[in-house]
C-alpha cells in the first residue's frame, strides 16, 4: 500500500476540489485536482503535517455551569490532539470564567494556545 497517495477534499475555500496528494521520487509533494494554488498548500500540509482547530469542554468548579467550552486558539498538529484532550478532559478550573480566558499556554512547544469561548458566572454563598 502506498501511504504517501492520499485523496482529499480541499477546505480552504467553498468549491471542496477533489485532491490527489502523492509523493514524487525526488520527495517533492505532487498535488492534483486543485483550481488554485491555496489547493497546493493545503494538500502539501495534509500530508505532511495536518492540523486541526480543537474544540472541546472544560469542567468548572463553582460555576453556574459545570463546563466552560474552549478551543485552540490556532490549528494544532494533529499529533498533539490526544494529549491535549487528555489533558482537558482531567483538569478543572475555578469560576468565574472570562470569555477568551487563556486555559493553557504554548500547546507542545507550539505556540498554540486553548482559550475559553464562554463566560462562567461563580455560584455566590448565600
Ligand atoms: S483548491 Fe482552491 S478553489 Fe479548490 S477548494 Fe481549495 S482553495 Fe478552493
């Protein structure tokens, strides 16, 4: 099996071309099927180092909501995905929560970071 052929649909813009994304002789990275050169440079990156914008739910202690949703601030080499959603997924931070609230920093050396997407008001002791 060739693992360096790879069919895609391009997502940079609404038309989805129909990619072909392979890998020549020389190494060089051959991409078919796009109508404009944006085409190239996704499929160039889908093979070579694909991201992806993450999205996901925080637990929130004392807050009027138990979760806050976040997401990355930036796409994430997919590489790192699972591990930042195990991170996620076994923290919790304290409300109040500010939209746009900087959860974690530099995601794998990155530069990455995972924001808050909502606000979490803190539940008041009467
Ligand atoms: S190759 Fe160009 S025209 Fe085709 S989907 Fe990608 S950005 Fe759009």
């Amino acid at each position: 099996m060739d693992n360096t052929k790879r069919e895609m649909v391009c997502i940079a813009c609404p038309v989805g071309c129909h990619l072909t994304v392979s890998t020549a002789e020389d190494g060089s990275v051959v991409v078919e099927g796009n109508r404009c050169q944006r085409g190239v440079e996704y499929g160039r990156e889908e093979l070579l180092a694909p991201k992806r914008v993450v999205t996901a739910t925080l637990a929130v202690s004392r807050g009027k909501s138990p979760r806050v949703p976040v997401k990355t601030d930036a796409p994430l080499l997919k590489a790192f995905i699972p591990g930042l959603l195990d991170q996620v997924y076994n923290m919790e931070i304290a409300a109040p929560v500010a939209l746009g609230m900087v959860v974690l920093e530099n995601i794998g050396g990155t530069g990455v970071r995972l924001v808050t997407t909502r606000s979490v008001l803190e539940v008041r002791a009467i």
